[in-house]
C-alpha cells in the first residue's frame, strides 16, 4: 500500500539483444516499405458510482492497443484528499479514502500509454460519490419544569447539530445525525425559552451517541423510558452545572461516569429547585447580572447569594418547590432495573459525610454497615420506596455530651429502621431520600426516637472510580490519607491521623511507621489493603492485624473521596471516609502563599484565610495573632505569647516572648488553583515543647486576588467579628457582626445599638424605625474596607463614606514616626487585642493599656509613668512624667495619624500642671518600609540619631556579613564589632549577644536612607528603645574654602526648613584660611578655618585673662577651649550632608566628646538675610553705637513650668519687656506704644544688621533705622 500523490504512474520500459559475431559486410538492399503509423490505445472504467469511506473500493479499467501493448498506467484525480492506494501501476486502482465530513464526488482519470515508436496515450473518467458513514438517532422527550413551551431546542454531538422547538406541551423531537467520528461524543441538549420565558435556558448531558443508539432499541427513537434525561428540565440543568462548574464538559461516557462521582443528589435537588422559583413565580427574577437559568447555578456563590434572598423573601417556599419537583413524574424517576447489588450510601459533597455500605441480596436480606454492622432480615421495593428491615439497631454515631456539672457523659445514636425513595438515577448512582427511625442512649437512657430525612447517593460499588496499579505506583508517588467516622474516640496519637504510603509493584506498602507490615490488592473496584501492626520494630509480637477495602467514590484533581470498610475489629469503626491524596511536586514561595485561601473545599465549612506578602494573615475580616512564613514546601503559622497574651509577633530572644503554636500547612499538591494539604497543628505543652495535638488533610482553593467586594454568606466569618469604623472626621468606632442569629442573616452592633441584617447584592441591609439603612463595600485594602453608610432611597453621599478597619488600626506591631523630619520622633508600638502592650521611645521600652475613648480617639496608657526630665532648682524638685500618648486618625489619608504626647508635670511630687505635644506622623507596618533586597549596603556610611544624645556613628558594612561602628563618645581606640544582614524590609545588626537593630528604611535620599531603629536589648528589654535619623553613604565630597563661603539653609527633612536655618560665612583679609561663621543676630564663640578640604571651628582662650582668639599655636598663654570638626559627607543635587563633631579640651589638652550632629543644608552664594526667623529673636546680644559708647540689646526666650515660651527685650538699662513673634516681626509695648521691630532685608554682614523700629500701623521708613553689631563699636 502506498499514498497516492495527486498524479501516480509506473513506467515500463522495453529490454534490447546483442551478439558477439563480426559484423557481415554491408551489401546493397531494396528501399524499405514505409512504416505504419502508429494507432492510439483504447481504455474504459468499470462504472462504480458510489463507495464507503475509509473502506476500500477498486476501479477497474480496460485498455487495448491495435499494434502494440500497453506500455504505462497513470492515474489522477481532482480531490485533494489524502487517498490510500494500491495497484497505481496496473489497471486495477485500490482506492481508501480518509475520514471525510460530508459526502464528496471525487473524479479519477486513468490515462495508458502504448509502446510505440512515438508513444500515443489514451484517457477515460469515471466519478464516485465518496460517502461519509453516519449514524443518527430519534430523540423525543419534553422540556419542562413546567412545561416550556414553543423552546428553541438544539441536540448535539461534537461538530454536529440539529434545531428544532418544542410545542406548546413543551414536547420536541429530533433526529440527530452525526459523523463516525462523532459517535464516542457525548450527547447535549440545550432547550432556550421564548418571549417571557427567554431568560429558561436548560440543558441536559445525555450518554455517547453510541451509547443512546444501543438505549434506543431496534426502533432509533430514544425516550424517557430508555434515558431519563431526554426531559430536559431545571433538574438536569441543575446536574449539568455541578458537571461543568470546574470548566470542563466530559467527552465520553467514562468521563461522564466520573463527573457524575462528584455530582451531589442533594445539592442537585437544591440547585433544580432554584431554578424552578425563578421559573415559576413572577415575584422572584434573576439577580443583577446573571442572565439565564443556567448562569444562575453555575456559581455555588451565585446560588448561594440567591437562596439567601428567597429565604428572606418567603422562608417556606424552597421546601414547598422541592415537595412539587418530587411529586413530578416528568422530573423525578424511580428505579429501572433489580436493585441488587452492592452499594455505598453517602452525600459526596462532603468528604466528611457519613456513608454507610449496603449489600442488597437476590433472597431480600442483605447487610449493611455503620459504625458496626446488622443484618438486613428483609428488604423490599415498592414502586419507587425501597424499605429495610433490621434485625438489629444500626450503631450510627458515639459522642459526648457536657452536663450541667461539666462532667461527660457518652451519647450513642442507633438507626433502627429505613426506607428509601428513589428520585433519579444514572449509569453511576440513584438519587434517594433517606428516612431514618433513630434514637439516642445517654448513658443506660434510651431516649425518645426521632425521624431523620436526608437526600443522599445511593451509588454502586461497581461504578465508583477504578483504581490501577499504574495509577498507585507511577513515579515512585506518595499517598496521604486521613479517615473520618463517627466514632469521635480521640486518638492517643494524633500524629498517626494521617498516613504516608508508597505503593510498590510487588504488592508491598512503604509506610512512615517502622513497625507494620502492609500489602495492597486490587479487587473489582476496590483497593484491597492488609495490615499487621507489631508491638514494636522487631515485629515478633502481633498486636493488631486486618484489611481495609477502599472504595474511590469522587475523583479530585490530585486524588480522590475514599469510603472504606474494615470490619476486622469491633472496636474500631466498620465505616470510615475521607480523602486519598498522591503528592506532586510542588513551587512554594511568597507569590503562591500570598492570596486567598478559601477552606474547606469538600467540607462544610466556609471561610476565608488571607495571606498578605507581609506575613499577617486575615480569616475574614478579622486579623489574625498569627503570622505566617515559608518553610521548604511548608506554609506556616505561628502564634506568639508575650507576658501572658496573645501577640501578633515578638521578637523570640526576649525573655518575655515565646512561640507558643505552629500551624503546619505542609503542601502535597497545587492543582487548578487548589492545594492539597497536610496541616499539623503543634503547641507548646506545659513542660514547654511543642507535641502535636492534630493532623489532617483539607483542601483549599487559592485565588491571588485579595480585593474584598462584597458582604455574602462566607464574609463576615460566622460567629462575632469586631471591625472598628472610622467615619469622615477620623473617629474610630466599634463594630460587632453577629452571624449566628436565626431571624435573619446576623445583627449588626454599631455604638452600642444593634440591628438585625440580611445580605442583599453584596450590601447589609438593616432598618432603624422602618427606614432601610445600607452598608456598601466600595474599595478595600489590607487593614480596612473603604465603606459607605446610606438610607437606601438616598444612596452614598461624602457624609456617608467611612473605613471599616478589619482591627483597631494601631493593634498589632506597628511605627508611628514623623518622617517629614530626618530626625522625627518615633513611637513603637506592640498592642494586643485584649487592650494590653508595649510602646517603645527613644528612652525606653514601657507596658501600656488602650482603649478607644467615647470621642473616637485611641487613649494608649503607660502602666507607670515614666520621668523623662528632672531638674533639682534650689532644692525645688521639678519632674516631667510621660503618661501616654493620644493618636487620631486622619479622615483622608488612613496611614496619617495625628499625635499628642502627654506629660504630667510635678514639683517635690506634687503635680502641678501638664504638657502636651502635638505632632503628625505616619503610621508604619513592616511591609510600608522600604524593600531593602536590592540595596548595597557593602562600604561606609555615616549615621545620625538622637539615641544616647547627640552622636554620629561611623559605620563600615562588610561583604563578609560583618561590621564595625565608631560614634561620636567612643574612646579613640574603641570600635564596636557587629553582625549585619538584611531581612525582610529591615537592616538587622546584631551586637554581642543580646543586642539587635533592626534599621526600617522610611525614604530613600538618592545618597542615603531615613530609617527608624528599633532597638531591643534581650538582656534588658527595658533599655530597649526606638529612634528615628538618617544613613548616609560617606563619598567623602572635597569643597574649596569658596564652596562654604556664602548663607547655608538647613533642612530638617526633605521638604522642611530647620528651626535653626542660617549660617552665614565670610571669609576673612587678615588670613586666607579664616573663615567667620555668624547665625543672622549672633556672631559665634567658634570661629573658623579651612584646612586640608576640612572646616574646623574652635575657641581658644588665654587662661590668664580668658580673652577668646580664633586661632593660635597651643602655649600657657593660649588654650585650646573646644572644638568642632565639620566632614562633608555626600551631596546630591546641592542638599550637602555635613557631620560636626564637637569637643572640649581641658588645660592638659585632654580631649572630651561633646556631641555629633549632622546637618542637611543647601548654599546660596549670596549672605543677604530677607527677614527675621525665629531662632533670630531666641537670643542675641547686640550694641547700638551712642555717643556715650553703646547701647545693649538683648533677646531671651525662655519656658515656664507649663512649658510655655516667652520673649522679653531689654534695650540698654531699661527693663525687659515681652514681646511676640510673628510674620518676621517683634512686637512689644516701647514708651506706652505699640511698636514694631523688623530686619531691614540684606543689612546684615560679618559684624552686625539694621534693624527697624516704628510705631504699629506706621511703614519702616529710614529715620527708623537702627544698626546694631555684635561687638561693642569703637
């Protein structure tokens, strides 16, 4: 067999003789007669006018030739089809054709060619229609919940379809025909509603065409006798949403027997029910943006957002609807077929939910299995009631009830009787409703019996899901599985709940424990496993022993819902059920973990666990004390204990931290955005290890989306949540959701008053005095939910626009700093839910309680105030106590706080008075602070902050991972050696043992950081501190005596001018190296110079009559006094970064540490000074020139007791009289007139300013002028 090309031929080609003798001489001979000319072949084709695809046909040709032979066969054809053939070379064509579409004509032309001296050809055609095999079947049923009638129906199979509509009486029938390719493709009917109905969109996903050829009998008609699920109804609508809710529809009848597994008869009934009140009653419609029937239960959050509203608007009717769907022929069925056989009992929607086994005998007895097991005396089947006869009570469930005297008492429940009703059926299981005659034994008490209905799957054994070896050993894979009953006995090990296997080929099990001997089997549909557990690892002694079959009852996507049955011992539970996990490998960072983790997949129990890159983690709308953090393939989180409660975190060296649980998500597998997990949870016991105290598998469902939208049945968790509203003008109040209320969907708690709520398109609804009140998510964010509070006839308004904070916004571990400034005060805090914590400050670490005060503010509370300022005055005691702090937060900007630090003032321990200081700052968690990963930190650096005093700090950061740092009151030869790494948003310097930075980087200064230092001290945790300053790279910058000459204005931060914002420098004619340093009013004591690229201020003195010189070699007449030392050390864009270090000296020259600053300051070449500044007027001494010599002016401020300041000028002998400040200006009572005294702009120079005095309400004018100079004139 070869494939044809589009022209196929063989040649023939003709042999020629020779001999070995002479040639004869050539002789005269007669004229040749003239040769004949040669005559055409003649060729036909056998009629063939139809033919099979893909089965094989022959055309036969005949062909002739008068003078000669037929020397060649070439065939072709107009198809571009990809024919198989055989026989091209002779006349007799084999032709195959590919699997077509569409019946296809295809023409073939055979052309011979003769042997003749010239060659002559002859051709012939012949046509085949190719046709394409088909199979069709009749389908006939009604579209119905109630009859829908004149629906546009379409019945299809893979590329095939066929419309037709149904009648008034909502019946249709249609003849599907489809190519053989399509036949393993599953059968669809989709039935869409016209005019009012045009929102009814059902479907309905019937077996393989071939498969509902063989239903249809000798006749081709399918009907609901032969296939149920030709009515194409809210019920198989229902079922084909729970097929196709994870994407995808199955495409043959295997995959359909494994999408039914996972399809759950009660939610089906629940779902189908939906849409009939949609359907059938006027009152209710489809929820904004849902369009059809379908879209409805596509979503179980969609229908779960629904049902709630039909609950709301008439609780009776979904119980009602379902009676009417079970008591409808044309939705429900009973059984086909002997029910006979061996089944499993069970809801599959839950892993967790209990199963029974049921073994249904030809002679009507059976068995079945619960927690122990009975024998079934007699069973029968009515109609579509299937009833069971015991001979003994079922043991159902053992637990254990609390008296009122707290002691336990075990509660064991029995089934002594059930029936069954038969509501549907497919190829994999029935559809019943369960009733159970139950009671209870409390103690020796029987009590009084009760009737359970229930609707459940009744599935065969021998449909569940096949296990292979193939499937158990491939890849050396690892199998978890955790079994649930009812048993309740609590396990002694609870590390034992899960169980680690490896199937092996030769029938053996690797297990995770070293003292059991394990083999596995398949039988029928079952994973047969024997066990032999030994008393210990040297196997000699049995100490328990059995087989355990496992039925795989729903498929997941890395595993499967497993019931098993291991009747070996009676005290152990006959029944148990759970999840059969195959581990895979796996990609565990931060992105993966951060998001949404949605428990419990295949529980019942709904909930959402949030994972923020930052390690804090929300259930709900509530923070969590836990954290959590990455370990291997292991998410997990921890809880901290710090001096008996409860923490966020804490740092673990300190004493009064611990960790004090672990919650272990170790993950097996990530598929289609579940993980599969094992969680351990682990606490610390009483002797202070960790021992386990439960084990599990549960699945998750991950979405990286952490946005929150919408108030729904999950969010806000069931039980309380407390959230904190902070309204337009910053308050905080506190809110409690209830979920467990019964009349509604929870109680709302807001200032006290409570209100009872339902969920309506994603909002709360209350009413207060009848009118309707909403609550809207309209943004969300890590810590809060942007909100708005509205009557609903009204809509959202400014007024109405609130943060719901998901916890008290400063609970937790968080930085309160005015980073608007390089040294800004900083404020640790570490509070608690319970209203308990520390705050840290630059002093010290303090114990403090908060609480939100009537007004909305947070009121944070030292336990004992702490002295932060003493002065011993005459024997007059005066102390300045920090009792707390009051923060506000901003209404527009939630990470602004506004903050007032409050102090107590006592004199000889009585208190007097308090001050208060206000500052606004910026509220910091760990993730706010500058991401470090990328950073440099390798060469030296120069920092500044106010921690012990003033002090720089010189610091040089090694590739190793090591340090050193010399400040500004270290001994000359004394270097302090460190450890360094970055971790997280922090620069971690460890010093000794004890003692840890943790540097949060708050701006970025192109040349350096503002950072602020959390200080612990393990050893002593109450000189633990936190202060705020400035990193800058030492790129050591060299200035020219002319680059510092010129009027310097400092900054405190990047946008804020100092308090102190002036210098301005001259140079001097009397040396070239001098340099005269004045600040506006006042000329220094430090004068300057400029040596080697360094400017050094210093004083010298003469000892003997303490006159002051700028610069002289050390002698006994001239003394170095003090002296400080300026290093540029980075500048960028002309912001310079000056360090001064400043230092006495005694007689002996001795040298004494004063303080280290750094300064932030740009420089303009001009001195001119425009107006007078406040640090201007704090103090100067200045001389007016008289002609009786000078005239002193002299500037003080200082503060009272309250913390007050206060001006007074004192002009010659005159006495001192107060004044105000303001807009550059003095003002003061002279001479019984309110006067005014103001810089005259640009008067200032090395030696003095002009100032001007007039009377209020005149102008400064020249009579006016008054110059002043900082040395009495000659």
């Amino acid at each position: 067999m070869i494939v044809a090309p589009m022209v196929f031929s063989i040649a023939l080609t003709a042999c020629g003789g020779g001999s070995d003798d002479p040639a004869p001489s050539p002789s005269p001979s007669p004229s040749p007669d003239p040769t004949p000319e040669n005559q055409a072949p003649t060729v036909s084709i056998a009629e063939l006018e139809e033919a099979k695809e893909q089965e094989a046909f022959t055309l036969t040709a005949t062909a002739t030739d008068s003078d000669g032979d037929i020397a060649k066969y070439e065939w072709s054809t107009d198809s571009s089809l990809d024919f198989t053939l055989a026989g091209a070379d002779t006349n007799e064509l084999t032709v195959t054709s590919p699997d077509i579409s569409a019946d296809t004509p295809v023409t073939f032309k055979l052309t011979v060619t003769d042997n003749g001296t010239t060659a002559k050809t002859a051709s012939a055609e012949q046509t085949v229609l190719i046709k394409r095999k088909i199979s069709s079947v009749t389908i006939t049923g009604i579209v119905t919940d109630e009859p829908i009638a004149n629906a546009n129906i379409t019945v299809a199979a893979g590329e095939s379809s066929v419309q037709t509509q149904s009648g008034s009486d909502g019946k249709y029938t249609a003849e599907l025909i489809v190519d053989e390719s399509e036949v393993t493709d599953l059968v669809q009917i989709k039935a869409q509603g016209t005019g009012e109905q045009n929102q009814v969109e059902f479907w309905s996903l019937l077996n393989s065409v071939e498969t509902v050829i063989e239903q249809a009998g000798d006749d081709g008609i399918l009907q609901r006798e032969e296939n149920f699920s030709v009515n194409v109804t809210n019920v198989t609508t229902a079922e084909y949403a729970l097929i196709s809710r994870d994407g995808e529809i199955p495409n043959d009848d295997e995959a359909l027997k494994t999408a039914l597994l996972n399809v759950d008869a009660d939610e089906k009934l629940q779902l189908a029910t939906l849409i009939k009140v949609v359907v059938d009653n006027p009152e209710f419609s489809l929820p904004e943006g849902v369009n059809n029937t379908l879209e409805l239960v596509a979503s179980a959050e969609t229908a779960e957002a629904f049902e709630a509203e039909v609950n709301e608007k008439d609780p009776t009717i979904i119980e009602e609807t379902k009676k009417e769907i079970k008591e409808d022929t044309d939705l429900v069925t009973g059984p086909s077929g002997s029910l006979v056989g061996e089944y499993i009992l069970q809801s599959p929607r839950y892993y967790n939910n209990l199963a029974y086994h049921l073994s249904l005998k030809e002679d009507s007895t059976g068995v079945i299995h619960g927690i122990d097991q009975q024998v079934i005396s007699n069973w029968t089947l009515d109609g579509n009631k299937l009833s069971l006869e015991f001979t003994n009570a079922l043991k159902k469930s053992v637990s254990e009830t609390t008296l009122e005297d707290q002691s336990t008492q075990r509660v064991e429940t029995f089934v002594s009787g059930m029936s069954m009703v038969v509501l549907g059926e497919n190829e994999v299981f029935r559809s019943v409703e369960v009733t159970e005659t139950t009671y209870q034994m409390i103690g020796e008490v029987e009590q009084t019996p009760e009737t359970v209905t229930y609707i459940s799957n009744l599935t065969s054994k021998m449909q569940t899901a096949e296990p292979t070896a193939e499937m158990l050993t491939a890849g050396d894979a690892t199998w978890y599985i955790d079994l649930d009953d009812r048993d309740f006995t609590l396990n002694d090990k609870p590390e034992d709940e899960v169980s680690k296997l490896i199937f092996n080929l030769d029938g053996t099990i690797t297990s995770d424990k070293a003292n059991e001997e394990i083999t596995w089997i398949i039988e029928d549909r079952a994973l047969v496993i024997s066990y032999k557990g030994f008393v210990d690892e040297t196997k000699q002694e049995v100490e328990f022993q059995g087989t355990v079959s496992i039925w795989l009852t729903k498929v997941l996507d890395a595993g499967y819902q497993v019931v098993t049955l291991d009747p070996s011992d009676e005290e152990w539970p006959n029944t148990e059920y759970g999840l059969f996990i195959k581990s895979a490998d796996v990609t565990v960072n931060e992105t993966t973990m951060s998001g949404r983790w949605h428990g419990f997949y295949g529980l019942n129990q709904s909930y959402y666990m949030d994972l923020y890159p930052d390690g804090s983690l929300y259930f709900g709308l509530e923070r969590s004390d836990y954290v959590w953090d990455i370990d291997g393939t292991t998410m997990v989180r921890k809880v901290y204990m710090q001096n008996g409660h409860r923490v966020e975190s804490c740092f673990e060296e300190r004493d009064d931290c611990s960790l004090v649980g672990l919650t272990n998500h170790e993950i097996l597998a990530m598929v289609n955005n579940r993980y599969y997990i094992k969680r351990t949870f682990l606490w610390m016991n009483q002797e202070g290890i960790m021992e386990v105290s439960q084990v599990g598998l549960f699945i998750f469902e991950y979405n990286s989306d952490l946005s929150i939208t919408s108030f729904d049945q999950v969010l806000p968790n069931y039980g309380d949540t407390y959230v904190w509203m902070q309204d337009a003008s910053g308050n905080l109040v506190l809110v409690q959701i209830n979920r467990d209320s019964e009349e509604s969907d929870g109680v709302i708690t807001i200032a006290n008053q409570e209100y009872a709520f339902n969920f309506a398109d994603g909002t709360i609804v209350y009413e207060v005095e009848g009118v309707k009140y909403v609550l809207e998510i309209t943004a969300s964010s890590q810590e809060y939910l942007a909100v708005c509070l509205y009557v609903e006839s009204e809509g959202c308004t400014d007024e109405g626009k609130a943060k719901l904070w998901k916890q008290m916004p400063l609970m937790g571990n968080s930085i309160i700093n005015n980073s608007d400034l390089y040294v800004g005060e900083a404020v640790g805090l570490s509070l608690d839910r319970w209203g308990n914590g520390k705050l840290k400050t630059a002093m010290t670490e303090h114990d403090v309680y908060w609480y939100v005060a009537p007004e909305g503010v947070i009121e944070i509370n030292l336990q004992s105030p702490s002295t932060i300022y003493s002065n011993n005055n005459n024997g007059v005691m005066t102390e300045h106590k920090l009792t707390g702090y009051h923060v506000k937060l901003d209404a527009s900007d939630a990470m602004k706080v506004s903050v007032t630090k409050r102090v107590d003032v006592y004199t000889d321990d009585s208190m007097t008075g308090d001050m208060h200081h206000d500052f606004m700052a910026k509220l910091y968690y760990e993730r706010d602070f500058l991401d470090l990963s990328g950073v440099d930190f390798v060469g030296k650096w120069v920092a500044y902050d106010q921690a012990d005093g003033n002090q720089i700090s010189r610091v040089e950061f090694k590739a190793d991972g090591t340090g050193t740092v010399k400040s500004t009151f270290d001994e000359p030869d004394e270097n302090s050696d460190f450890t360094w790494s970055v971790m997280g948003n922090a620069l971690q310097l460890q010093f000794g043992d004890t003692e840890y930075d943790n540097l949060h980087m708050t701006k970025d200064l192109a040349v350096g950081y503002q950072f602020v230092d959390n200080f612990t001290d393990v050893g002593d945790v109450y000189s633990s501190q936190i202060v705020a300053g400035i990193l800058i790279k030492d790129t050591a910058p060299t200035l020219s005596k002319a680059d510092y000459q010129g009027r310097w204005l400092y900054f405190d931060g990047t946008e804020q001018t100092s308090g102190q914002n002036g210098t301005e420098i001259y140079p001097e004619e009397e040396n070239d190296s001098y340099l005269t340093f004045v600040f506006g009013t006042v000329i220094s004591s430090y004068q300057g110079r400029y040596e080697d690229g360094q400017v050094i201020r210093a004083r010298y003195v003469n000892p003997s009559n303490n006159e002051r010189m700028r610069y002289c070699e050390p002698s006994d007449t001239c003394v170095l006094q003090g002296e400080m030392r300026y290093q540029m050390v980075a500048e960028h864009e002309g912001r310079y970064f000056w360090a001064r270090e400043f230092s006495s000296f005694d007689t002996d020259g001795n040298e004494y540490p004063n303080s280290g600053v750094m300064f932030v300051g740009e420089r303009s070449e001009s001195t001119d000074i425009a107006t007078l500044e406040d640090y201007h007027v704090d103090f100067f001494y200045l001389h007016q020139a008289s002609d009786n010599g000078s005239i002193a002016w002299y500037s003080t401020n200082s503060t009272n007791e309250m913390g007050e300041s206060i001006h007074t000028l004192q002009i010659g002998d005159a006495e001192a009289v107060p004044f105000t400040f303001e807009n550059g200006q003095m003002h003061l009572i002279l001479d019984g007139q309110d006067t005014i005294i103001e810089l005259v702009p640009g008067s200032n120079n090395k030696d003095g300013l002009t100032l001007c005095k007039y009377i209020k309400g005149d102008q400064c004018t020249e009579q006016g002028h008054i110059p002043l100079f900082f040395s009495p004139p000659n």
